[in-house]
C-alpha cells in the first residue's frame, strides 16, 4: 500500500516528533509513503479569513500534484488543518464551478489540472480501516499495560465533516490505544476547541480552552493525553507555566481519595503525545526515534508497561 | 436563631456605619458616566441595506435567511463567553445589514474555526463560513483595530505563505508579535528558547521550489477577480468583494 505524502508545515516544525512517529509506525505496518513533490502550505484557517478563492488554490495545486503521482493517487494528511483544508476545498470547488473554473485556470500555471478524484485520508482512518486493528496488535512488542490514556480528537478531523468516524464520539484512537495495550480513559472532550492560534494571539480565553481540556484528563485520572494533531499538541503542550501561574491553584478531585482536593497546579504536567508515538512505544521503538524528548513533559510508563526493551534508553 | 435576634441587634450597628461609605466608595466612579454612555439601542439609520443581502450571496453563506434565532451556536461556542455579540446576534445582526457592528465586533476574530456550531445548526447554516466571509470583508474594508493580533496573524500568514509556499511558524508567530506587541514577545523569550532546545524551533525558514509557479497562479487569480468586478459578472465568488 502506498500514499502520497503531505506533511503540512507543522510537521517540519513545531511538531516534526508527530513525522518522526509517524514514519517508522506507518513502515513497521507496511505502509510506504512518498512525500508530496514541491507541496505548499495548505491554506490553513488562517488564509480562508483573507482569500478564500486563493486558499483553494493553494489546497488544490497539492491535489493537482498528487493526481500527477499516478501510481498511488491517495493523499495521506496527519494534520487536522490540513486534512480538513484539504477535504473542505474539494467540496467546495464541486459545490461552486465559478470558483472551480478560476482555480483550473490558476492551475494551468504549472501545468496541472483538479479533477476531484484524490481521496485525502487521515492516518487514523488508514491504521484502523485500511491496516486493521488485528494487524497493528500483531506488531505490538511492549504492551502498554496500565497506561491510562486521555484520547482527544480535536475539533477538524470530524467537524464539519465525519470523513471516517463518528462525529460526536469518534473512537478510531480509542481502538488503536486499547490494541497496543493502554487503558482508555472516559473522556467527554474528546472534541472540543483548544483554541487553536488564539493561545498566542489572544492568550486570555485561548489558554482558558486549553487548560479546561488539560484539567478533565487529569480529574479523569489519565496518565498522559494523546493528540492527532499538531496545534492541538502544541497548545496542551507547551504553555503548561502559563497555566500554572493562572490556574495552578485551583482544586480537582483526589483520583486516590474522591473525598479529598488537591491542588491542580503540580499535576499540570501530564505529558501531550502524538498517538503514533504511544503506537511507536508499542511496536518496541525507542523514546528517542519517535521524538518523545521534544515534550515538555517527560512520558513515564507503568512499572506493568516499562517491560525491559533493548531498544529503550 | 431567630430567639437570638436580641444580642446580635446590639452587635449589628457597629459594622454598619464602616460599610457605608466603602459602598459608595466602590459605586463612585459609576456616577461619572458622562463620557461613556452609548445608546443600546440600534437605529433603523445604523443600517447598510443590501449587506445581509451581500453575504447572503456568497457560495455557503446562502442559509443564513433560515435562521430561528435558536441560540444553539451561541450555547455551544467555547468562545462565546468572550464576544462582544454572541453568534446568534451575528446572525441576524448580518441579517438586517447592521454591517458595522458586525465587522467591528470581537466575535469574528474570536472564532476559531472548530464547526461546532455549524455541526449543530438545526437549520444547516454553515455559521463558521460566514464567520469566514465577515473577517475577509473586515480585513478588505479595513474594520479592524490595527493592532489587534487575530488579523494581523491572519495576513502576515497570507503573505509568508504566499510568497515562500510554506509557513515556518516560529517565524511567523515572531513577526505577529512584533507588529502587535512587542513586549508580549520579550514575554514569551522562555517558550522560544523550551522549544529550541528540543529542536522545535527551526532557524531555517521554509519554502517551495517552484516559487514562480505558485506566484503566477495568484496573478491569475488576481486578473480573474478584478475582471469580474469590471464585467459586472459572476460577482461574490468570495474573492475581493465589491467594497463600498
């Protein structure tokens, strides 16, 4: 099985440990992936909220690209934003032909032509759906054991559209998590906004979406949250000391004794990972090939999972 | 307690007479309001007629005449807690052409594109879209506080990926902070220097290769928008929107 390969600019940046998981998990499966020729920036938010006609040329000339890749006409996109870009400029040429007829001419530029016809899939989609959830178990070496894991989704992989899972209660990742050995924990915001570019714009009410999403997977006893997509990762991630200063002294339930509170702030840093990386851990890969140092939390595993691997340093 | 009542009524005048005064301390300043009174009320004057009308013809905007006013977008918005108008009051502000208080309002910028709303709508209006259409129109018709974040971010993203093919976001997000406050970015020196010591903060700024490729589609774009508006034609393709 072989995809086009669209990375996105996160994933050359701020969040290149989701590539660096990504790669070897897709490899160990037997999935090859060959990296979009010459893509662009898919567009993101941010440039439909100035040009919208431009935004969907630039989504459409990374799908132009890969219809040219003809061999395997798949495009693999692992970032929401990208994803949804992506998925959205497809619907959105099909439903307005006066766009579409701007967008072929643009296109004709560089010698490309938009036909519709590359499907944009999600790594989770792949994994679950086209891998198996049978096929992943078979290359677990090191069963997560006693991991609790907070699954969140994030918002644009199933909103506006439900591509490939369940829009209100996706559970794909939940599955791909309890294959490799973590527990699941009950998670209700698996889908709500973590406020996206606002954590940097506007930090008041974007760290505020951040944290509440913080705060439930640690009231809800989780060891580490786990992420499919890059802002999500870096949002939760890496402004943990500004949510400290903020919130660290509000109280949360004691998980050892519900009759007690404690304070929040010094369990602020439950480590944010990629899910491939947990996948990674899984298949026996060590912390280090799946980029789990550039964290801002260190990962501890369970005494039950931290099984002695070879590979591990 | 109510037996009681006796003892405490001598206990109860001392604390009265010091809690006077710091009550009409902590109300004075709302006794000066002479500089910021504004009407509350909208006039049928404050209205741009054909706006609502506008939007509404833009491909994905075309739902909004079926609003109900139900609220639904306005309860599930994380982040409407913060707007100045909730989206239902965007709604059918944009509606009846109040398109100032629309293009002014926080609440377009706050929108962080997450379709919860747009999921939920019992009447299928893509309200995040038109919250798309709202900030283009703010941006091109200049509606906005020039050093606000959100849109300053918004464009300088426009033109570093427009003109390199790709966005290095470290970059970017310096560039913002520059344009809009640069003490925020002396603040955030320690989440640079987090990020570069776990090699997340590239020094390489990103690209295509087919720079000109991308350049000469835009152009495209560019001549094709502004033909429309000369023919009169096709207009509202949700580029470059008649301003007026």
């Amino acid at each position: 099985m072989k995809f086009s390969y669209f990375p996105g600019c996160s994933l050359k940046g701020t969040g290149r440990a989701y590539e660096e998981s990504l790669l070897p998990v897709l490899k160990a499966v037997g999935v090859e992936v060959e990296e979009l020729d010459d893509w662009n920036c898919c567009g993101a938010t941010a440039y439909m909220a100035v040009d919208e006609v431009k935004a969907c040329v630039m989504a459409s000339r990374n799908l132009a690209i890969a219809e040219k890749a003809a061999a395997h006409q798949q495009l693999l996109a692992p970032c929401s934003a990208c994803y949804l870009v992506l998925n959205k400029t497809k619907h959105y040429l099909h439903e307005s032909p006066a766009v579409e007829r701007v967008v072929q001419k643009a296109l004709r530029q560089g010698n490309l032509t938009y036909s519709g016809n590359v499907p944009v899939r999600h790594p989770l989609d792949v994994l679950v759906n086209d891998i198996g959830l049978a096929e992943v178990k078979k290359r677990v070496k090191r069963p997560l054991k006693g991991l609790k894991v907070a699954p969140y989704y994030g918002c644009q992989i199933v909103r506006p559209y439900a591509t490939f899972d369940d829009q209100y209660n996706p559970v794909l990742m939940d599955r791909l998590l309890e294959a490799v050995g973590c527990t699941v924990v009950t998670y209700p915001l698996k889908t709500r906004c973590c406020g996206g570019s606002l954590t940097g714009t506007l930090p008041e009410p974007g760290l505020l979406c951040s944290y509440i999403l913080l705060k439930e997977a640690i009231t809800r006893g989780a060891d580490v949250v786990a992420t499919v997509c890059p802002l999500c990762q870096f949002n939760l991630d890496c402004y943990r000391d500004k949510m400290a200063a903020k919130w660290g002294d509000e109280t949360i339930p004691d998980p050892a004794d519900p009759a007690a509170r404690v304070p929040i702030g010094p369990r602020l840093d439950i480590p944010v990972v990629f899910f491939t990386q947990l996948i990674g851990l899984a298949f026996g890969l060590s912390e280090r090939e799946l980029g789990l140092q550039r964290g801002f939390a260190p990962l501890r595993l369970p005494a039950t999972a931290a099984a002695p691997a070879p590979a591990a340093v | 307690m109510t037996a009681l009542s006796g003892p405490p009524s001598t206990a109860t005048p001392p604390p009265q007479p010091p809690q006077t005064p710091a009550a009409v301390q902590r109300s004075s300043p709302a006794y000066e309001p002479a500089l910021t009174l504004q009407r509350t009320i909208k006039y049928e004057s404050d209205r741009v007629i054909g706006f609502g009308r506008q939007v509404m013809s833009v491909p994905g905007c075309e739902q909004l005449q079926n609003c109900i006013q139900c609220g639904t977008c306005s309860g599930l918005c994380p982040l409407s807690i913060y707007m100045d108008h909730t989206p239902r009051q965007v709604m059918e502000l944009v509606r009846s052409d109040f398109k100032k208080e629309v293009l002014r309002s926080t609440t377009i910028w706050l929108c962080a594109s997450c379709y919860a709303c747009t999921v939920e709508c019992p009447k299928q209006i893509r309200i995040t879209d038109i919250m798309y259409e709202l900030k283009q129109r703010a941006i091109s018709e200049g509606f906005y506080p020039k050093r606000f974040p959100i849109p300053v971010l918004a464009q300088e993203f426009y033109k570093m990926s427009h003109r390199r093919g790709r966005v290095t976001e470290n970059f970017l997000a310096t560039i913002m902070f520059l344009k809009t406050n640069v003490l925020a970015a002396v603040g955030m020196w320690r989440l640079g220097l987090n990020l570069l010591t776990r090699g997340r903060f590239p020094l390489k700024v990103e690209g295509i290769k087919r720079r000109d490729e991308l350049e000469r589609m835009m152009a495209v774009v560019d001549k094709l928008s502004i033909d429309a508006l000369a023919g009169n034609g096709n207009g509202g393709n949700g580029s470059h929107h008649g301003t007026h």
